[in-house]
C-alpha cells in the first residue's frame, strides 16, 4: 500500500474535516468518546511532570466524559480539554492539532482511523497560520501577487 497519498494536502484536509464533523457531531448528541494521539504533537499548560510525562508512549488514549469532555473545545485546526493526570490529578489543559488525532472511539468501537499526519509539529495555533503564511510568501510567483494586488 502506498502511504504516501495518505500525507498529501488534498487527504489531510478531507482527514481533517471527517475528524472534525464527527467529533461536533459527538458533542451534538453529547456522546461521550476517546481519542488516541500522537505525543510529540501535544501541548500540555501548564506542562505535565516528568514523572507523569515519561509514563506516555509514543501514543496515548483520552476519554473524554465527564468533566474532561465538557471542558473540550474544537477549534478550525486544534482540539483542545482539560484533564487531570497521576494521582494527585494534576490538572493541565492539553490542545493538540486535529490529525494528531489517530484513533477515535466511542466505547468500545473505533469509528475513526487517521492515516494523516499534522504537517509540521506545532507548538501553539498560532505557529501554524505563521508557517502556513511563510510558506505562501516563500513562492517568489506568490510575492508577485501580493504586490500586484496592493498596488491597485
């Protein structure tokens, strides 16, 4: 199988999309659910403890119900909730991009399988839009453009 076509712009955002309406819908019918993610593309704030941190593989599993799944938020690129960890519960805020999410459930059933990859590890929402303009403007043909349009 070619995983490569699983990593092009086109599949992400159709992943994307297809993550994000089923987790509004979730949230629609108030169905509680699990997600796992990918690691290394969480944010944690306030930033989780070694101690707790270290115990993580390379992908973890949420579930979201109960206090956790009325603290989540779905934004255009990033889901984020609020979880307690270890057991002195320490409580952190965890956001993630949307295609970090690998795996959705609900119970026991997987309803969702993601084969795409964030494009860029991403610190905080904002670094993304920074990088996606970057990226624009980095297009000598697209700088064109954008000083053909101010001028008019």
């Amino acid at each position: 199988m070619t995983f490569h076509i699983f990593q092009t712009a086109e599949y992400r955002e159709l992943s994307k999309k297809h993550i994000f309406d089923t987790i509004e819908y979730l949230f629609a019918k108030n169905q509680d659910f699990a997600i796992a993610c990918q690691v290394s593309y969480l944010k944690f704030n306030p930033e989780l403890p070694p101690s707790i941190k270290d115990t993580f593989d390379e992908t973890v599993i949420f579930i979201l119900s109960g206090y956790t799944f009325d603290s989540a938020n779905l934004e255009d690129d990033f889901f984020s909730f609020e979880a307690g960890f270890g057991s002195d519960n320490f409580g952190s805020t965890i956001t993630l991009p949307i295609l970090a999410i690998k795996q959705l459930f609900v119970k026991d059933t997987p309803i969702i399988m993601n084969l795409a990859s964030p494009d860029v590890l991403v610190s905080d929402p904002s670094a993304s839009r920074k990088s996606s303009m970057d990226a624009l403007l980095n297009n000598p043909k697209n700088k064109k453009l954008l000083k053909s349009k101010t001028k008019s």
